[in-house]
C-alpha cells in the first residue's frame, strides 16, 4: 500500500505518513542504496523518518538464543543526536509499557543524507552486549532523542559477540590427542600450540569455522616434551 506524505522529505509516497500530533513516524522510501535482498525482490527498502522525543517504536521477535552487539543506521540533520534501545518488560500491546534501558546511540554528525552505522553502547562507551536465550518472543523498544533532535532510522542488526573465553576438553587415544570446544556462529576459531608456556611464540594449527556446535581437532602426539594449546577466538 502506499499513501501520500506532504512532509516527505525525499518521496512522495510511502508506507505511513508522519502524524505531528500523535509522532507516529514517516516510513517512506530510503534515500540510500536498498538493501541486495529487497532489490533482488524488486521491493523498497524503507526508512522511518521524524524519530524525534516522544516517538517509540517496538521491535517483537524470537531472536535466536546467544550474545550480540546491536548496530542501527541512521541519519541526522547535523545536531549530535542520541536514541536508545530498551527491554519490553510488560505487555507490548499496552501503550504504557514498562522497560529497563539496554543502552543508547550517540549519532555522528552526518547530515540527513549519509547513513552511518552506530553501535549500541553504555554509560562509558563501552560496546553492550545483548543475551538472548532464544525461548520465548522479546520485544525491543527504540525511542527517539531525549533532547528533542529528530533523526531517521533505516534497520537494525544483531552481530554476534565474541564469547571471552571458551573450554578446551583434551583426550587422548590412538596416539592422538584431541581437542573440542563449543563454537558460535559468526567467528572463527584459531587453534595454536607452544613448547613452553613462557614462549611468546605459538604456532598456528586449524582454523575453525564456528556454527554453534561443539568442534573437534585431532593431532599426532608429540615424540618429546611437552606441547601447550590454545584457541584464540576471532
């Protein structure tokens, strides 16, 4: 569907217009190059425009269970804008809805016609990361800027967060030892090994390709001494 929108910045027509009473925000079609899955359909690839204080909007899925860094894109009319990312902790089909803040965008001064990618971060500017366990539908609420500086907004994306550390388990058998340690999907896994834990040296062996299971690599025991192994986590 499709409607006019006289306060459309770029176009003409889109998917809602902009309610200056109520703050509903404008979803019209994006001044930026559309997204490879929506021109490969032959479909729009929309933004939302006039996020500015007051204005929410919820975001309900089953987000698959692990840990992630939040990205947006955004855009700005050349004030520095702030937005931030909430849990839902009551019904998200009530418009007094309850939530407890996960973190805040800090949006670079850009201009209206430059996306740029913002990462969720905290108080110190430290990167949050964000634990889904992948049983049951979260909601995650947006809500504009605090200080009444408007801002559009195109998608947002979860990347996966490198877990610190990870358990390496070690057997032996048939003058092999082997080595098994969970995985997750989106980094790699660079198994290395040293003849002595003061070495500032490691040499490289496998590198693993996380998906969420529990990997395995198998190597000759060695002849003499000892051999020390790690996984650096990328």
């Amino acid at each position: 569907m499709a409607q006019s929108n006289p306060n459309a910045l770029i176009n003409g027509f889109n998917y809602r217009p902009y309610d200056q009473t109520n703050l509903t925000p404008a979803q019209e079609v994006s001044g930026a190059a559309p997204r490879p899955q929506f021109l490969a359909a032959g479909k729009s690839d929309n933004k939302c425009t006039f996020v500015e204080q007051g204005t929410w909007m919820d975001y309900t899925h089953h987000y698959p269970a692990g840990s992630y860094y939040v990205y947006g894109t955004f855009t700005e009319g050349g004030a520095l804008t702030s937005a931030t990312l909430s849990t839902v902790t009551s019904s998200p089909t009530t418009s007094n809805q309850t939530t407890v803040q996960l973190g805040t965008f800090i949006l670079p001064v850009v201009g209206w016609g430059t996306f740029e990618y913002v990462k969720l971060t905290d108080a110190s500017n430290n990167p949050v990361v964000v634990t889904f366990t992948g049983t049951n539908a979260t909601t995650l609420q947006f809500e504009g800027d605090p200080d009444a500086n408007s801002c559009n907004t195109g998608f947002f994306m979860l990347v996966p967060a490198a877990p610190a550390s990870v358990r390496l388990t070690a057997t032996l058998g048939g003058g092999n030892i082997n080595i098994s340690f969970p995985t997750q999907s989106g980094h790699n896994y660079q198994v290395q090994w040293t003849g002595s834990l003061s070495s500032v040296s490691w040499n490289n062996l496998d590198l693993v390709v996380g998906d969420g299971s529990t990997k395995t690599v198998s190597y000759a025991t060695a002849a003499a001494g000892s051999r020390f192994y790690r996984v650096q986590i990328q």
